[in-house]
C-alpha cells in the first residue's frame, strides 16, 4: 500500500508542478473526499471539490507561476509533504501558500486532505 501511495504522490506532485489542479483532482479525490484548510470547516465531496477549485481558477487565477514540493513521508495510508504554491491573481496580487499536506488515502484515492499554511 504505501509504494503505490508513494506512486501515486509522486505523480499527483507532477500534475501540481504544472498547474494540472483539476486533473490531478479528478484523478485521484475519492467521491467523497473531505478537504480542509487549516481550521476552517472541510469541504465534502469530490464533485463539490472540483467545482470550487474551477471556478477558484476561472474567476480569481490570472496566472500560474510554481508547485514545487520539498519533503514528503508516507505512512500506512497516510502521507504528508510540505509545498510552496505561487499565484497571480486578477486582483493584481501575488499570493505564496507554503503549506504541509496531511492525506489519508481509502481504495487508492485522497479520502481527507488538511493543508496547513503559513
């Protein structure tokens, strides 16, 4: 289980590398997928999920400039990875998420995801 997580992640990194948001979403989010930021309430469900993040990308992203991923860890069916994410949006600002992903994985797909931010 934790190679083919490993597997997985990897290629999930590479989608995020490129801007493939929704691919890597519609890919690898389980139907009903609870994602996270920080504290704030989750967001359930995959087609809930890539909604939110398309219409994030159609209305607020001018343009995509990095994903680059530093370490990551997995663990049974956990795994966890620290990201730096860089933006432009419409509004003229640049916005630089680093964050740390916590994922536990069920059947092969992302099940809940956290993203902690700094």
């Amino acid at each position: 289980m934790e190679n083919q997580i490993e597997k997985d992640l990897k290629h999930i990194h590479s989608l995020l590398a490129k801007g493939a948001f929704i691919e890597a979403m519609e890919t690898y989010l389980h139907d009903d997928v609870e994602l996270r930021e920080a504290n704030a309430d989750p967001k359930i469900g995959k087609a809930f999920n890539v909604k939110f993040e398309d219409d994030f990308i159609k209305n607020d992203l001018k343009e995509f400039v990095g994903y680059e991923v530093g370490n990551y860890a997995v663990k049974g069916n956990h795994s966890y990875y620290d990201a730096v994410m860089t933006l432009k949006l419409n509004d003229g600002s640049t916005m630089v998420s680093e964050q740390m992903v916590a994922t536990e994985w069920k059947g092969g797909k992302i099940y809940r995801e956290r993203y902690y931010h700094a």
